[in-house]
C-alpha cells in the first residue's frame, strides 16, 4: 500500500491590490495537497504559483500528477516526480514529503515554529505616507525596531524621489529601510538612487534593483551599499551558489523546500525569507523556515506582508482547518 494524495484548488483576493514595477495583481490561486502515509501520518503542500505562465505550468503537471497517481504512489515515484515538477509544484510535493518523513513537525522532527517579527510592507506610490504614519503610530516596542520594505520603480520617478524625501524625514532613526525594485531600474537610475541613500544607516538593503540578468551590475552596486537578490535567483538557481550579498527566498515558489531546510538548520547566513502571499499551509513553511533564520548567524525580520492577506480559515496555522475551507473552491 502507497501513499496517497488529494489534491484541492482554492483561490483568494488579497485584501489590496499590490502594485510594483512588474505590474499590478490581487489574485491568488493554487492548489492544496494532502498526503497521507500507510501508517496514517499525513502532509501538507500548498503550489501556489506567481506568473499566468507559471499558473498553466503548473496547472499541466497537476493535472498529470492527479491521472498518473491515482489512487495512491510510492515514495520513489512522488520523489522522481518532484525533480522534474516546476517549483512550485516541486515545493508542494517536497513540503508534504517532509511532513510524511518526519523531517519537521513530528516526533522525530523539530515542532513548527511560530513566525518572527516582520518587516512591514509598504505599498507603491502616493498610499505609503499614510501607512507609514499608521504603523509609526503603532509606536513599535524599542527591542524590535521598525522594519519596512517600500515598492519603488512603481510610479512616476519625480513622485518617487518626492516620496523618498518625505519617507527620510519621517523614518526614526532606529528603523531599517528596504526599497525593492522588482528589477525596474536601469543602472543610472539606481546609482543616482544609491548616491542618495549610500551612508544611511537605515537601509538595510536595495532589492533587486536591476534587471534580473545584470549580475555586473549589482555586483558594481554591492560595493557601495547591501543589495538582496529576489528575481534574479529565480532565473538564475545557480547564483545562490555565490551571491556574497543577501539573498531574498520565496520557499513557496523555488521548489522543494527541504534542501533550504537544512541551510537554515546548519546557520547559512545572508538569507530573508519572504512571502509570495500563501495560505495557512504554506505560510506555517515560511514562518519556521523565518524563525530558523532569525535563530542563525545573520537575523533579519522576514517578508510576511502582514495584512496584505484576508483571515480567515484558510489561513489558519492548523492545515485541517485549511483543508475544510478549501473545500469546493475551483
């Protein structure tokens, strides 16, 4: 006897709409796994894909997934399957496997770990004063220093630069400071941004301020002030290998995540783990994979957007409770 999988699709609105350089979105939509084991251990996987292209890929190797598969597989087959799925396909299945290995959450596993302190998303244009004044207004407590990532390359530059100018005022000293790009500046553009801000001591880093193919590039900004990597690690798997600057994870999207599990576990530094906006089940992945790094030789506050998601069941930490509400969604 097998191991055998459900598959469930689900779909949501993020509670506003996220504006940046590569275009504007509000939907999300994916699938939900179950994987249960002969002995009745089960695993969770969440694919939740990010590009319309990506959405088909994925969409054509679920439905292979569910016909080739049914009712139930062997270990070996899901594993073979894994190395030839796209990412986030790869990251559903190798998630779930975890699960049914006991690789985290159970006995002979780690326990899941609650979800650091974030960074605060800020959105694009003329809406950042105001949510920048709401969370100032918060007064966070002095031992966790406000962090705050801005969407830039979004709008009209001359607005930018009028918003920059405003947010330097406005920022405590204290605080940290991340602009992300979404790679939508040339190199004249970021370097005049990086004349500006170089010697801040609030910017934590500029992030994927380049095209994703421009490696010389960001190599020539990383000499004057932190930059992470986002896209560019997407398309190029292989620079993880030796980028020396941060490194921005998007678990839910890059594929089986037990190989990042084990960086993190060993103390691999320079890594931020952000979310691409899952539910309950792929966001328990990230605020471990969060806290695994906050406990590391490099902390930083992870991506985790909150508020940018509705609540709700399917966002529950518990993955039966986001099982039951996916149920009849299409």
């Amino acid at each position: 006897m097998g191991l055998r999988l459900q598959i469930r699709p689900y779909s949501f609105a993020l509670t506003r709409s996220l504006r940046t350089a590569a275009g504007e979105w509000q939907q999300r939509r994916g699938w939900l796994l179950r994987l249960e084991s002969p002995s009745g251990r089960c695993g969770w996987g969440e694919v939740s894909p990010l590009e319309s292209v990506e959405q088909r890929r994925c969409a054509r190797a679920m439905t292979e997934l569910a016909g080739r598969f049914s009712p139930s597989l062997t270990e070996a087959e899901l594993e073979q399957h894994l190395m030839v799925s796209p990412g986030a396909v790869a990251f559903g299945l190798g998630a779930a496997l975890a699960e049914v290995q006991e690789l985290v959450g159970g006995a002979a596993g780690e326990s899941w770990l609650p979800a650091p302190s974030s960074a605060q998303l800020l959105p694009a244009g003329g809406g950042m004063p105001a949510a920048l004044e709401g969370l100032l207004a918060e007064s966070p407590a002095p031992d966790h220093p406000l962090t705050v990532k801005w969407k830039v390359a979004a709008t009209a530059d001359a607005e930018e630069w009028r918003l920059l100018d405003w947010l330097r005022d406005a920022l405590p000293r204290q605080s940290r400071l991340r602009l992300d790009a979404n790679g939508g500046w040339c190199r004249q553009t970021a370097q005049r941004w990086v004349e500006c801000l170089q010697g801040d001591p609030r910017l934590e880093w500029l992030e994927q301020p380049l095209m994703v193919d421009d490696l010389e590039g960001h190599r020539s900004l990383l000499a004057r002030v932190p930059v992470a990597l986002d896209e560019g690690l997407s398309k190029h798997p292989a620079w993880r290998e030796h980028w020396p600057g941060w490194q921005v994870r998007r678990p839910i999207l890059e594929g089986d995540p037990r190989p990042l599990l084990r960086q993190l576990q060993q103390g691999v530094p320079r890594l931020m783990l952000s979310t691409a906006f899952e539910t309950g089940i792929g966001a328990r992945w990230l605020a471990h994979l969060a806290a695994l790094q906050v406990q590391g030789p490099t902390p930083t506050a992870p991506g985790l957007a909150p508020g940018w998601s509705p609540q709700g069941p399917l966002f529950s930490s518990d993955p039966e409770q986001v099982w039951a509400a996916s149920e009849g969604m299409a």
